[in-house]
C-alpha cells in the first residue's frame, strides 16, 4: 500500500475540508494534516490517486482559489 502525498494547502481547516469535500465527491480518500507552527493545512491523498486528485481540484476550483501547490 502507498503513503499519503500532499496534493495541496489550503489557508485553514475550513478551505481543506472544502477540497476534501471535492476529492470525496471525485471518490478519492482524503485527509488532512496540520503542523503545529504553521496556520497553513496540508490536504494529503493516497500516492496512487495523485494526478486524479489535481484533476478533480483544478476541475471544481477557480483559478485564483486558494490551492497552492505542494
């Protein structure tokens, strides 16, 4: 089984939930990680399902959202 990899960084745990809500309306498995000195929050999917991820985001987002890339 593969890791999780970062697929993208959202402002809070609000704008993460967000795109988790994306990925798991695309059926992609999601989770989020959020380091203790830094605000920004890491949106994390399976290895495996990277490139469908970034799809599914770019897909639902507009262009100047909030998603940076890793």
């Amino acid at each position: 089984m593969s890791g999780f990899v970062q697929v993208a960084t959202a402002g809070d745990v609000a704008e993460a939930e967000e795109l988790q809500e994306i990925l798991r309306d695309a059926g992609i498995e999601s989770t989020i990680s959020q380091s203790d000195e830094d605000d920004a929050v890491s949106v994390l999917v399976p290895e495996t399902e990277l490139e469908s991820a970034q799809d599914a985001i770019e897909a639902l987002t507009e262009p100047d959202d909030i998603i940076a890339e890793p």
